[in-house]
C-alpha cells in the first residue's frame, strides 16, 4: 500500500503530513518533539535505498545547527555523536545553517550533499550521516566577495547532474550559480546573461543573486532559475542563460521546480517585485509553463484568492508520482498540494509558523 | 568534580539527567568532558561559546571572567541557561 508522506519545515519546527496515494486528505502530524522551535530551512528525502531516509537540518537560536535523519518515516530521529557537518578545525568559519540536503542521483548510490550558510558545499558518501568540507569550492578566489542577501549568505541550492557523478551544479546567493566537472576540484562561475540589478556592471561574471535552480534528469544540459529579478533557463548545462519571464506577470519570486516526469513543465510563484514582496494581484498563484517557458498559465483552483505572502526559495516541490504532486507553502503558514500537476489544490496546513522548505514523496 | 547544570531543552543530549559530573580545571576542559551531542550544544565546532548560550559560575557569566578560560576548582557548579532570544 503506497503512502505519500510531505516534510514540512518552517521558521519554528517540522510538521509531516502524510496521505495516501490519493494526496487529497492529509493529516498533520506536528510540531515534531526534536524539532521544536528551531528553524528548519532544509529537509530532504532520499529514495533511493530499500526504505526511505528523512532528513532535517535544523537551527536552535540557542543551540545551533545539526541534521538530524530518520529511516522510519519519521518515528525516531538521529544524529551522529560528533555532528554531521563542521567546518574542520582552524578553517575560521563554523555551521550557521544547513539550506539544502539532496540526495544524489540513483547510480550514486550513498552520495547525499548538503548546501550551508556560510557558503559552502558537502559531499556525504555514507547516506548523509556525516558530510565532508567540498574544498574546491571552500577555497575558490571568489568566495571573499560573496555577499549576504537577507536570508544570509549561503548555498541554497545543489544541483547534481543526473548521470555524470562529477559534474554538480549549486546556487548561491550571493554569488550565483558555479558548476563543477571535475568532482568538485574546481569551480567556474555560471551566470553569463543572468541580470543583477544592485551592481554597476547588471552582467558580472559572478555575485548574481539567484534564488533557486531546477533541472530536469531526462534533460541534462538544460537548467532553470529563479533569479532576484529574472527567470531564465540555460540549454547548454548553465554556460548561457536567456529570459523566460516575458509570460509571466512578474519576474520576480523565490522558487522554481520542474514537473517530475514532463522536462518543458516548469512552475513559479511570482511576487511583484524587490520591494513589494507579496503575490501579484494579491492572490496566491502558482504560475505553470508547458513550453519550458515561453508560456505561462496560472493554476488558482483551491488557491486563496486574497493573499499578501511570499512562498519562500524551497517552499514548493513536486514529488515523482504519476500524476504528479506539486506542492507549496507560505510564509503565513499554509500548504497546499495538488495531486494533479497544479490543476486543483488541497489545503494541508493552515497557521503554522513560516513555511520555509517542503518536500514530498510517495513511497511503496 | 565539576556539576553542569542544564535547562530542560538540553537534558534530552544528557539521559535525561537535570546535571552531569565532569573532571576540569577550566570551563574549557570541563566542557570538553561532556558527551559531545551536549557540548555541540554548548559550543560551535571552532571552540567557541554560542551567542546565546550563557554560562554562569556562581553569580557571574563566564563572558564576564576569563571565558572558556575561567579556572574551577573541585565542587563547582556551571550553570547553563539560554538568553532572552528570538522571537
């Protein structure tokens, strides 16, 4: 019997919402014990193994950063004793927030990164238990002029290519996107035609603030990003990047996510703009393209017409079940999924804290 | 022996246990005795005392003695408590 179970991490805790294949009734179960009060920007599931892995990177203002994982769909949680990440002794810097875990693609199997604030990327190759430092990147020249936006400076985002184990994709802001070829020995800045707006020079070589990257496994060379200000898709693995925001009613929001099993469709949540971060026409909407953005459509039904709240950079998913769930959570603490691709929606959750991150699987 | 007296949020990472016993004659020593899920806690992974965590010997925050250098003597006690923080 197949269940489908939704991390939900928000600004004080994780909740999990856990459905049956259906996905149009959910229960809620929340705030999990382990993590209470703590800011949860990252979870993660990885299904690749014969039974699944929860992960949960949460920050204690008192007590600091760990990840936590789980192999019973969230009954008990673990840590290792000595911490899954650390930044290794004497290399000045130290954990402030974990903003990513993801799984690996399947043919690596035990590969798990993890995306911090301070920027910085980390390679797991025991399943995500402990993560070691990706130098590379730690030691790039640029990483000095790397700046903070307003959630801080961080890699938010990883990116794996989906068949060739050296090469990896990230985000930062700020910084940009940077890929790597070589394992992640060494990293080249990947930003050519992706604006930045609060520079002299709108088309540096790096320090774009890009919100969030997608990809498609069956299309490899091809990339999307939400920018700060911008939504762009590259067709050659991030070399060049071209507007795709003429359809839209605005090229500014935080997250972007591909449909898990149709490469050409893309979804968004446009918000007006820098300095009006609410939704446009103050509805809450999901903006869905076909055409790998040269279209865009927005999905409304079950949506709330009135809405004044952002969806955050890993507030919408998809999980990989046919038809396919998409789903989204604010920062007033509501999620709704769709269990068809974006058509209709449920509610799942009202008045939790901010959301900020949700992921989804169908597992069984 | 030094006591480590802990709020209720951190007695999880010690059995449950209200306050632990270490050997240290400095607070640095004593917290690098503890089970390392608790002293993660307590200090980040360079060393350093987290921003909200206070630690008091006696009346006095360690901040306001020698830090992590603050030297104990047998039958001390540390107490640990979270600042007024967050929102």
């Amino acid at each position: 019997m197949s269940e489908a179970v939704l991390l939900i991490g928000t600004k004080k805790g994780l909740w999990i919402g856990r459905s049956d294949a259906a996905r149009t009734e959910w229960r809620l179960d929340g705030p999990v014990p382990e993590f209470e009060m703590q800011g949860v920007y990252a979870v993660g599931i990885d299904t690749r193994g014969d039974r699944p892995r929860l992960f949960v990177g949460g920050t204690s203002e008192h007590w600091g950063p760990a990840v936590f994982h789980s192999d019973d769909l969230g009954a008990t949680w673990a840590e290792p004793p000595e911490g899954s990440i650390g930044f290794p002794e004497g290399s000045d810097a130290s954990l402030e927030r974990v903003w990513q875990i993801q799984a690996a693609p399947a043919g690596q199997p035990g590969v798990v990164y993890a995306g911090t604030q301070p920027s910085a990327l980390w390679k797991s190759t025991d399943g995500g238990v402990t993560f070691d430092l990706v130098r590379g990147l730690w030691d790039h020249p640029h990483r000095k002029e790397w700046g903070a936006g307003f959630g801080g400076q961080a890699v938010h985002t990883v990116l794996p290519h989906p068949t060739d184990a050296d090469r990896v994709s990230v985000a930062m802001s700020t910084g940009g996107v940077y890929r790597t070829a070589d394992g992640g020995a060494t990293w080249e800045p990947a930003n050519q035609g992706i604006q930045a707006k609060f520079f002299p020079d709108p088309y540096p070589e790096f320090g774009q603030c890009v919100h969030k990257l997608a990809g498609h496994p069956d299309v490899p060379e091809r990339m999307f990003a939400q920018n700060h200000h911008g939504v762009y898709r590259s067709d050659d693995g991030g070399t060049i990047w071209k507007s795709i925001a003429d359809g839209l009613p605005s090229d500014f929001g935080f997250p972007i996510v591909v449909h898990p099993h149709e490469p050409e469709t893309v979804y968004v949540f446009p918000l007006i703009a820098d300095g009006n971060r609410i939704p446009t026409g103050a509805r809450c909407r999901v903006y869905r393209s076909r055409d790998a953005g040269s279209t865009w459509e927005p999905l409304s039904a079950g949506l709330p017409d009135v809405s004044y709240v952002p969806v955050l950079r890993d507030a919408m998913t998809t999980d990989t079940a046919d038809p396919a769930g998409v789903y989204v959570g604010t920062r007033d603490g509501c999620v709704y999924a769709s269990a068809d691709a974006g058509d209709s929606w449920v509610e799942v959750a009202r008045h939790l804290p901010d959301v900020l991150t949700v992921r989804a699987a169908v597992i069984g | 022996m030094i006591a480590v007296r802990l709020p209720t949020v951190l007695r999880p990472f010690a059995g449950g246990a209200e306050r632990v016993e270490v050997e240290g004659t400095t607070v640095a020593e004593a917290f690098a005795a503890l089970e390392p899920p608790l002293r993660r806690r307590l200090t980040d992974e360079q060393g350093a005392v987290r921003r909200h965590v206070n630690i008091y010997l006696r009346d006095d925050n360690i901040r306001d003695l020698d830090g992590l250098d603050t030297p104990l003597t047998d039958g001390d006690e540390l107490l640990i408590l979270p600042s007024v923080a967050g929102g």
